[in-house]
C-alpha cells in the first residue's frame, strides 16, 4: 500500500492529523515513533492491548512501568534512526496484525476509556 492509500485508509478509519501527538505524555513512544502519530490504526491497537491486557496482570504493570521509564530517553537517542525504525518496525508489524487477528481493534481509541 503507497502512502496516498495508507493515509486515505487511515482517515476512513478516524485518523485525524490535527490531533496526531507526536511522543505523548504516557503515550506508547517507540511505536509512535515507528508508525509516525499517536492516534495511527496499529498504535490503537497497542494502546488497547496495554490497556486491557497488559495493565490487568502484576507482570503486564511491571511491564509498563519499565517501559514508561525507558523508552522515551531510547527513542530520543535513536528515534530517527534508520536500523532502529527498521527493527522495530518488522516487529511491531507482526504484533498487530497477530492482535488484530485475536480480535484486539484497530479502530480510534481514547485512553482511559471503556469501550462497550
């Protein structure tokens, strides 16, 4: 899919690039780096693993704590890197779609908030 499908499927799906955030406060950072927006359809999907699965488990918190402590000094160091983008990216690529196949949605999502 080139860039001009890509960003026309992300529209249809809510992507606003209005309120796009760009390393957000307590935003999943290495992934918004990779897919380029906070409110992109695979960091969606992250969010809501973290959110519904990860922060619902004593090894999942611990989880999030170290990554929230780490990551956003990693992607200021190596963010714009080429060999990180690439490695992260194949990476994050099979955990959304393995995600999105166990049913995890990619559709827009708010933080915090219960979806029915």
């Amino acid at each position: 899919m080139g860039y001009r499908e890509r960003y026309r499927h992300m529209r249809r799906l809510g992507y606003d690039p209005k309120r796009a955030r760009r390393g957000a406060k307590d935003g999943c950072y290495i992934a918004t780096a990779i897919y380029g927006s906070y409110d992109s359809p695979e960091v969606w999907t992250l969010r809501r693993f973290r959110d519904y699965k990860l922060a619902n488990n004593f090894w999942g918190k611990i989880f999030i704590k170290v990554y929230y402590f780490f990551s956003p000094t990693i992607v200021k160091l190596f963010g714009k890197t080429k060999w990180f983008n690439s490695f992260w990216k194949n990476r994050l690529d099979k955990m959304v779609k393995k995600l999105n196949d166990e049913g995890v949605s990619n559709k827009p999502y708010n933080d915090n908030k219960k979806e029915c």
